[in-house]
C-alpha cells in the first residue's frame, strides 16, 4: 500500500509569507508613489530594490539552507520581515522605509528559499506548490479589497505582510530540525544537470522581468490610462486573482498528466497575448479582460516551472537559484515597465514584453521536454568502508 499525501502547511505557509511582496505589487509602488515624496520611476526603483534584496537572499542561502537549519533560518527570515516592512510602513522619511523594504525583502527571500529547498525535497512538490500559490493568491486579493477602504498612505499593503510573517512564525515550529549529519558535512554534490539549469535560470529571470514590468505598473495603466479608481482597481486585481485560484487548483488536479512542456511553453505564449491586451486597455472591460487572463494562467505556469526546476536536484538547490534568478528579474521589472512606459508608452511597452516572452519560451520548453525523458534510476548502495578494507586485506593474505 502507498503511504497517503500530506501536504506540508508549515511549508505552504512559509511559501506564502515568503512570496506576498511580490503579489502585492502594484499597490505597494502604488501606495509609495502617492504617499510619499516620489516620482512613480523613483516608487518603481524601491519596488525593485525590496526584490533584489530578495533575490540576494535567495542566492546566498541556496546551497545553506541544511547547515543553518531550516526552522532556525524560517524564524530569522520571518523576524526581518516583521521588522521591515513593519518598520516601512511606520516610517514616514524616505530613506527609512527604503531600508525597512531592503530588510523586509531580504526576510521574504530567506523565507521563500527553506520553502523550496524544503518543497523540492518533498514525494510531491508540484502539489505543494500549487497550495502555496493558492494561499498567496488568496491572501493577495482579500488585502486588495481591503487596503482601498483603510485610507490614504504607504503603510497599508507593507503592514499586511509584515503582519503575515507575525501570523506564520509560530508554524515554524513544526518545521523539522536540521541536525547536521555526517553526510552533511561532507562536500556538497556538484549541481546536477548545470546546462539545463543555468538555461531555465536565465530564461526566468527574463520571463520574471516581462511579468513583472507589467504588474508593477498595471495599478498605473487602470488608474492613468483606463481612467478607473482605486477601489475598480483592487477589485478587479482581486478578481483576476481569484481566477488565479481556479487555475492553480485546476493546475493540482491535473498534475503531472499534460507533462512540463506543454504548460510551460503554450502557457508563456498565452501570458504574451494578455501583456499586450493589459497594457493597450483604455476601458474597464478591456483591462479587467487583460488582467484576469493574465493572472488565471501565470500561477499555472509558474507551479510548473517551479516543478520542473525542482526535479533538476532533489536537494532544492536549482529551486531555489532558478527562484532567485526570477526574483532578480521580479526585481528589475517594476524599474524596467516604468522607464519603458514613460519613454513609449503602455501599449509599446507591452508589445515588447510580450515579445521578449515568445523568445524565451522556445528554450524553456526544450529544458522541459529534455526533463520529461526517461532515464535510468541511479541506486546509491552504501558501503562500510572498514569492511571493504577488511574484505580487501583478507583477499590479499590469502
């Protein structure tokens, strides 16, 4: 008999504390454009340096994870996010939230890599992760209905995920403790499959960048361009990202049944064609048609994605750098859709990023169909080393 699935919801809440920042955005740029001294290229640039912060977490822990300890490096990471964004959205000097956003990024990038490297590393991580991006979407939109009606300011969307990190800490507990083993205080591994890694890498940094040069700006186009208030906004975010759920749900139910390559490239075709509609919108219909297409497939193919970066290492490492090449251009995204939408315009700054993804989709396709091959399973048989060598001396007396 097969042993049950269990999914895993000390680790799908982590995802989700870990991953927040990003779903939100749009109003947190948003929110620093209109409540503070900033220029919305300016707002965009502290967007991207709560995601390089991030980012940088990501890559420095990728392969440390195991020797900290999970549930040690959890609660460090939740503790710098609570303080942060907390401390953000407190203060009203620029410089001080600047540096709270830094440290809060670097808590939601230290989250975000145990959970990956901890998800990879589960019987399923496909479904884990889709959990993960079901819990954050949700939470994403109940805080985009929410923050329109709690007034004017910066600090509403920042105390909701330092609020979040509070919420989770205590589920750290139930993280299993990392005693270091004699395996693993050995050298780590070599990275398995480095070309078909550092290629997925470089294509998600890509991809990240032209979804987020979007989404970083899209509060802006329905506000400026579609002529929409701030609560039509936020409702048809939340709405797009309730439809997000029904994605990623639809996404766990089928599995690994349509493979990797399929979702992935088809799926990142489809995100180019709802960029273009999203950033021409000059109406409500046209931007909510825009914005929810987008936001029902991109959880889809990022759960793959994910997925797929995960069955390149069992031990989480490529989850995690691959995660981190795409915060990296999660990062550069918002900075990117602002200076390309204030030199060109919205409409041509879609057209570009869509064009950009149906470039990158060829080569992430081909990483994933050469992952769904067969290959023959490596068995490692441990062997007592005293015993070889007694066997050995014993063969040679003879």
């Amino acid at each position: 008999m097969f042993a049950p699935r269990t999914t895993p919801w000390p680790l799908v809440a982590l995802f989700t504390a870990g991953y927040l920042a990003p779903y939100l955005l749009p109003t947190v740029v948003g929110r620093l454009d209109s409540g503070l001294p900033l220029s919305p290229t300016q707002a965009g640039a502290v967007g991207s340096a709560l995601l390089l912060s991030s980012a940088a977490a990501g890559f420095l822990l990728a392969s440390r994870v195991d020797r900290v300890g999970a549930r040690r490096l959890a609660r460090i990471g939740l503790t710098l996010a609570l303080l942060g964004y907390g401390g953000a959205a407190l203060a009203h000097a620029v410089p001080a939230v600047v540096l709270g956003v830094l440290v809060g990024g670097f808590g939601s990038g230290t989250a975000t890599a145990v959970a990956a490297t901890r998800i990879a590393a589960h019987q399923d991580p496909h479904r884990t992760t889709t959990a993960g991006l079901l819990g954050v979407s949700a939470l994403a939109g109940a805080v985009y209905l929410t923050v329109p009606h709690l007034g004017a300011g910066h600090g509403q969307p920042l105390a909701a995920i330092a609020l979040t990190a509070l919420a989770v800490w205590p589920l750290t507990g139930r993280i299993p403790v990392d005693a270091p083993t004699v395996a693993s205080r050995r050298p780590a591994a070599r990275l398995p499959h480095r070309r078909a890694g550092l290629v997925l890498a470089a294509c998600m940094l890509c991809w990240s960048l032209a979804q987020n040069s979007l989404w970083g700006v899209s509060g802006r186009i329905g506000l400026t361009q579609a002529q929409l208030t701030e609560a039509t906004v936020g409702a048809v975010f939340a709405i797009a990202l309730g439809a997000g759920l029904l994605g990623v749900t639809g996404a766990g139910a089928l599995g690994p049944r349509l493979g990797l390559a399929m979702p992935i490239g088809a799926g990142t075709v489809l995100i180019a064609g709802c960029i273009a509609v999203s950033a021409s919108a000059t109406d409500l219909p046209t931007f909510a048609t825009g914005e929810i297409a987008w936001n029902t497939i991109y959880p889809i193919v990022l759960s793959y994605v994910i997925g797929l970066a995960a069955s390149l290492d069992p031990r989480g490492r490529w989850a995690v750098l691959v995660g981190s090449a795409a915060s990296l251009g999660t990062a550069a995204g918002p900075l990117a859709g602002s200076v390309l939408s204030a030199q060109a315009g919205f409409p041509v700054m879609g057209a570009v990023l869509a064009v950009g993804l149906l470039v990158v989709s060829v080569p992430m396709t081909a990483v994933a169909l050469r992952a769904g091959r067969p290959t023959l399973p490596v068995v490692e048989i441990p062997v007592d080393a005293r015993a070889e060598e007694t066997a050995y001396e014993t063969a040679t007396a003879a």
